[in-house]
C-alpha cells in the first residue's frame, strides 16, 4: 500500500499495518517523521522545489520511475493527497486500489462555507458566517459581529502553508480589517466566523466509514481536553469516550449528504443554547489515528481489509477514557490557561498523571519520535540562544 502526505496519522497507519505484515510505501515531504519508520518498505520523498501534486502526478501516473507501487492501495493523509487524487481519481483506479470516497464530496469538506451549507441543508447547526474578500467587506457586516470572531480560511491546508496556524482570532475592527487585507494579500478565500464560546473541552469528534450499499463500518468519538493554544489551536490532550448525541448528528450528517468512505466531523457545544455547531469535517485520516489503533478502533486496517475485499473485522466498541497527550503543545495550554486563571499547575499534572498515548513514540520503532524530538529541539531551545 501506499500512504500520500500526513505527519503522524501516516506514521500510526505505517505501523499498524506494516506490523500485520502489510508492505507499506510513504509518500510525503521532508520533514515527515514517519519516513523514519522501519515499517516503510519504500519512501517516496517529495523534492522541496516541486509541489506534491506535481511529483505524485509524474510518480504514480507519468512514465512512472516505481513499478512495484502498480495495485497498490491509496491512502490519503492530507488535504493536499486529498486535493490530487480527487482530481485524478478516475485515472488512478485504472491502475490503483482507492476508497469509496465520492471525489466531488472529498472537496466540497476542504471548503469550509460549502461545508457550512451543506450542514444548513440538513439540519445541523452551524456558527454563524459572513464572507469577506476586501477590508471594505468588514464594515458591511460590523453591527452583526460579536467580538472576539474567527477569520478562517476557505481551505485550511493553504492557508496553514502561509501563516503556519488554522485561523486568527480577532478582538476588534481594526484587526480584522487589518487581517483581511493580510490573508487577501496572499490570494487565499476566506470568512468571518462566530467565535462559539466555552472551554475546548466542549469539543468533540464523529469517525465512520460508509460503505456503497450505506453501511457502517465503524462508529467512533472522542472529545478534545485542550487546545494549544486555548480557543483557536490544535488539540493537545484528547480522551477517547463514546458521545451519543456527536455520533447521532454526525450521522446525521453524513447521511443526510450521502457521504461515502471515511468521514471526521468535530463539533463543539454552544453553552448558550446547549447545541453541538459543526466546526469542520475532514474526509481522511486525522492527526490522532494513534488513539484509535491503541483504543482497539484501528480504522486503517478495518478500511484496507475492506477496500481489498478482505473480511473486515468485526467492531465491537472500543476501549474509553484513553488518552493521547502531545506534552509540550499541552504545557504551552497549561501555561496560557494559568495566565487566564482558569488551571493551576497542581490540577494539570494531575490531569496528565495516568498513563497515555504518545502520536510519535513506540519502544518498537523509536527513529520517529527521536528525529521529532531533535527538531523540537532546534525550534524550542537551540534557536532561543543569544
């Protein structure tokens, strides 16, 4: 099999089945850590000059230079995979095993407002949005807007290219004009978006996999414990737990738009009228596919067994309160959270004195998380010197 882009999501799929005796090819740019694993048979690394869509066109489709990828099965772990094999879908079936995801439902999820209408059109609740492509746009919609909002990207991945963050968090018009015309500098789309409040631990996440005839492979949920940084980041500390009400609306969801293949979707609960509010969807592997190998739920190998037309094992629920923890990025959460108050360091160690799930580290395949843990090195330390 073949794994396109991703970080840790590839590396967890790498030794999950590469461990089942699978043989597994990695495909991605420097730096990916899972490119460091012994469980990758064949690496593929995209040069720093070339775009991924480009070299995957010319390795997977062009006068191909890697014969013994032919067959293989594709997995997509980024929105960038997702970008390219969705645009070459038809061409890579004639040579490749792929999912059963529809090509035009994999973009419509990079596209946050078309996300956003199609929650609308089957009743899911969704924050509240504006659309803005210039600085004059924000005084037009000044009087409806609540302070602190979200400026979010139309499509997150090229946005995170430019500006390294999801999104920006705005506290007055002067700011988010000031974004505004920042973000439009680069050509990237963009909306203002209500800011839900409430603590992150009133996020949570829907997994499933939809087969052709409507199937469920699996069902699965979680919930996020904090953010880094709080608000607006990306998860540091998240906790395996079944969520009846996620996973109904995320059903509902997903069937309501007759989704097809392997669906994410996070929301999180308005504390003012008590509702989840669809946050984002993402139709592929997500960053903590780790928790849910340990947690007994391994999604990437119930997928390949089905895509391969194997028999798919049977899911019986999965282990809960299960933890995987990212420590530095939920230090610099703790660290923020004391500054507002609202988390002494007595009560984080406490939170984080059971044991956990690490994304990168494995006694059995130790390589990625050392490259990992020297870059962080570099970044945090190093650098910092006089």
């Amino acid at each position: 099999m073949l794994i396109l882009g991703g970080q840790e999501n590839a590396l967890a799929i790498a030794r999950s089945l590469g461990a089942r005796g699978v043989p597994v090819s990695l495909s991605a740019s420097q730096p990916c850590w899972a490119l460091r694993s012994r469980y990758c048979t064949r690496r593929y690394i995209v040069p720093r000059r070339e775009s991924a869509a480009d070299y995957w066109d010319n390795l997977l489709l062009g006068n191909t230079d890697a014969p013994a990828l032919e067959g293989s099965v594709l997995f997509a772990c980024s929105d960038e995979a997702i970008e390219f094999m969705s645009s070459r879908r038809e061409q890579l079936a004639l040579r490749y095993v792929l999912d059963d995801h529809v090509a035009s439902q994999q973009i419509s999820m990079l596209d946050k407002s078309e996300t956003i209408r199609l929650a609308a059109q089957v009743g899911i609740p969704t924050p509240k949005q504006w659309p803005v492509q210039k600085a004059s746009d924000v005084d037009a919609i000044l009087p409806s807007l609540d302070f602190p909002v979200l400026l979010r990207p139309i499509h997150s991945h090229k946005f995170q290219r430019v500006f390294r963050k999801k999104l920006f968090i705005v506290r007055d018009a002067n700011e988010l004009r000031a974004k505004v015309v920042e973000v439009a500098a680069h050509g990237l789309q963009m909306i203002v978006c209500e800011l839900i409040p409430g603590p992150d631990d009133l996020l949570s996440s829907y997994y499933t996999y939809i087969a052709p005839d409507g199937h469920h492979l699996f069902h699965f949920t979680k919930r996020i414990v904090r953010r880094s940084p709080p608000n607006f980041g990306l998860g540091s500390y998240h906790a395996t737990e079944w969520l009846p009400h996620t996973a109904e609306m995320g059903k509902r969801f997903f069937c309501g738009i007759g989704f097809r293949g392997l669906g994410n979707i996070e929301f999180k609960r308005d504390p003012r009228d008590g509702q989840l509010k669809l946050i984002e969807v993402n139709a592929r592997f997500t960053a903590v596919q780790e928790l849910l190998v340990r947690a007994q739920m391994d999604i990437a190998w119930i997928i390949y067994r089905h895509v391969t037309g194997s028999v798919v094992p049977t899911v019986n629920g999965f282990k809960e309160d299960l933890r995987l923890l990212y420590f530095l990025d939920d230090f610099d959460a703790y660290r923020d959270l004391r500054a507002l108050g609202q988390l002494s360091f007595l009560s984080w160690v406490r939170s984080i004195s059971r044991p956990q799930v690490f994304p990168y580290f494995s006694f059995h395949d130790p390589k990625p998380a050392l490259a990992k843990g020297w870059s962080t090195l570099q970044t945090r330390v190093l650098k910092r010197r006089p």
